[in-house]
C-alpha cells in the first residue's frame, strides 16, 4: 500500500467503499472494534483491501497490515466475518515478529464488502448521522432470544438513525428482530453517532449475551471559506484532508473558483449580504472569513454571527474587528456573548509559522480544536490517554 493510499482523510475511505460497492468488488472492510491500552488508531478506524491486496485506509501505523492482508483473504474465501486479536502490549516477546510496542491490544473485525454496508455510506454522503450495528458474538440460535425470528448471528448488522429514532435492517425494514427497546443499545447508539465514535456495547438480552460493535458514522462538518485569494488554497487542501467538506464562496464574478480550489467539495459566487440565502448556516457550519475586504468582511461576520455557526475565524488583527464593532455600534447593531464566544480573530493557533501553508495549519488546527472541543497545549502536559475513551461495553438488561 502506498503512503498516499494510507493517510487518506476518512471521507475518501467511506467514498472509495461506495465506488467498490457501486463496482461488485470482492473486497474486505477491516474496523477497530475495541483497544485495551493505547494504539495508533481508535475504535472505529477502517482500511479497505481489495482482491490483489491493496489497501485504502489505515487502522495501525501500517505494523499490521501485512498480517491483515492474510486474514482477509480468509475472510474472502469463506464469506464470513471474523475478529482478530492482536496483543502488542509486551514489545520484548514480540509474538509478531514486529516490535512495534504500541503497549495495546487491538481487536479488528474483518467482513466481505457487501449491500448490508450500502446504508452507511449512503447515509454518510447525504450529510446524516448513523451508526452502524454489528453483532461481535451472538448466540447462533434463535432460542435465547424469545420471540426473535431469526438468530443474531455474528456479523448480523442493523442501523440506527438519531434523527428519528429508527432502528432498521440493511434492506430498509425495521429491526424487530434486534433489541432494540435496550436503553443501553439506544443510548450509545445515538450518542456515538452524533459524535462520529465507535464502541462495544456487551448486552445482557432475555438471559443471553449479546456483543454488539456500535460504529457511529458523523457526517463531516461543513466548512465554509469566504475568499479567493492565493491564501485560500492551503485553507481548502488541509481541510479537507482533515475530514471538513469543504465550500468555498466569492463575492467577485469573473474568476473561475472551481478550478482554483480544486479540493473544494463545493464552490460558489454569491454577494456579501445574500450569505445567508445561499448558503444553508446550521451548527455544524464553521466558517473561514478571509476576503481581505473589510466591507466584504463585515457583512458576512455579521450574518455569521447571527446564524447558529460554532465557530467563524477570521483573518487579521485584534484592531481590524475593534473597527467593524465600532461601525456595527454606530448602526445599531450589537452582539450577545454567545455569538462573540464563537468569533476567532486574529484566527488560528499560535504556532509561530509565517508562511502560507503554515498559517494555513494554524487555522485548521483551530478548526479541529473546537470542532472535537479541545483547549490546545502540548500533548506531554496531557494526563491520562491521548484519544477519548468511549464509555460503552457494560451491561444492561432489555
């Protein structure tokens, strides 16, 4: 697998398992389901192998993969899903040849790419959260599970949608044949995805254990930059390698955006005080105010400010917002401290960088920060574990 293939933003995974599943490929899908210890990559993570071996995607820092690539073609032959266990918590015995000491054990399903995962990314695409149910370790036969139809089977999958409450199978129907009235199950589903995290929830059912892997797919924040300057370019590459999908938006006719930023997902020519109208400003908008104009500059900040937008960062000095409050003062226009908490100027983090693609890390830096609700500093100060810990596995009866 080559280096551009591993560090691939998770929106191009989730695009490249759609363009196989469009494809009849017969790939397999490799996801964290669980890690004791500390690991490369956190439950949730995915690497895509197709038939000759090549890999989209990363789950490790690319130790196991070699090994993953034999348990896939396993996984191929026989149809069926599997978890592999890897225990890297003792370097010195190096049990795989490796030495990685990542002082973790890392637990990995492996599943033929089918139409039971078409929902999720369908879902993804379409900007709504789900998460996706999959049993770990069921009872294969349906007696411990009442009225249950059909056996909960390893591998067995269902998906849950936030926004209603649903519960349903792959083919659309609904999952009667899942738990589903277990608060434990509903719970962690709707948390994890809303907030783009992966667990285990172990269930206690009706008597019988039930391991199911929650993986909750978030839709990508949309970040809007306001802009066409040469700074713009950098914004746009590394946010959207950081899982941001991207709209880039002029208020000059006559230049040709999409070809100008083409890692942008979206681009459009609208004029400063129709910002609103063209643009759809939800909480999950965070904004990149970078014109150089300070007409232009103002009245958007100002319809920012008024929209429900957790973050709008925008460029320049202290002073240069002082200015806009002071004309925003004299007609009449004032600001709660809600709408001020999430203004950034000067944007970005102190990095001490100068160039344009160092300032252009500052200010996606930013955006990650208060996207995963983060108060930057230095890793080495952190106690405890680098990545959150997702509080799902305990039991719970129906």
């Amino acid at each position: 697998m080559t280096g551009s293939k591993w560090s691939v933003p998770e929106t191009e995974v989730v695009q490249r398992v759609h363009e196989r599943l469009d494809a009849d490929h017969a790939d397999v899908l490799a996801t964290i389901v669980d890690v004791e210890g500390n690991a490369y990559r956190r439950p949730g993570a995915k690497m895509l192998l197709d038939e000759g071996g090549e890999g989209v995607g990363s789950i490790t820092a690319g130790c196991l993969e070699d090994d993953l690539r034999t348990v896939a073609e396993s996984v191929r032959a026989s149809g069926r899903p599997e978890v592999v266990t890897y225990d890297l918590m003792d370097d010195e015995d190096d049990v795989w040849g490796l030495g990685v000491g990542c002082n973790g054990i890392i637990e990995v399903l492996l599943e033929p790419l089918d139409e039971t995962y078409r929902p999720a990314v369908e879902a993804f695409t379409n900007g709504r959260d789900v998460a996706v149910l999959t049993v770990l370790d069921g009872d294969e036969s349906a007696e411990g599970f009442g009225k249950m139809r059909v056996p909960l089977e390893t591998g067995a999958r269902a998906y849950y949608y936030p926004d209603d409450g649903s519960f349903v199978t792959p083919d659309g129907h609904s999952a009667s044949d899942w738990p589903t009235s277990n608060a434990r199950l509903t719970e962690n589903a709707q948390s994890l995805a809303e907030r783009g995290r992966a667990g285990v929830v172990e269930l206690d059912h009706e008597g019988h254990r039930l391991s199911v892997f929650v993986d909750g797919l978030a839709a990508p924040p949309n970040l809007v930059v306001f802009g066409t300057g040469h700074d713009v370019g950098p914004v746009t590459e590394l946010a959207a390698k950081n899982d941001f999908r991207v709209t880039v938006v002029g208020f000059r006719g006559g230049v040709d955006i999409e070809a100008q930023f083409p890692d942008a997902d979206e681009t459009l020519t609208t004029s400063p005080g129709s910002v609103a109208d063209a643009l759809d400003l939800t909480e999950r908008t965070y904004a990149v105010v970078m014109t150089h104009n300070f007409i232009d500059d103002r009245l958007t900040v100002e319809t920012l400010l008024d929209s429900p937008a957790p973050y709008v960062g925008l460029m320049g000095p202290h002073e240069r917002f002082e200015e806009m409050r002071e004309r925003f003062e004299e007609e009449g226009t004032t600001f709660d401290e809600r709408a001020l908490s999430t203004l950034y100027t000067p944007i970005g983090l102190d990095l001490g960088g100068g160039s344009p693609y160092q300032i252009a890390h500052s200010i996606v830096a930013e955006l990650l920060a208060v996207s995963n609700d983060r108060h930057p500093d230095h890793l080495r100060t952190r106690e405890g574990h680098i990545h959150e810990r997702v509080a799902a596995g305990a039991s719970g009866d129906d």
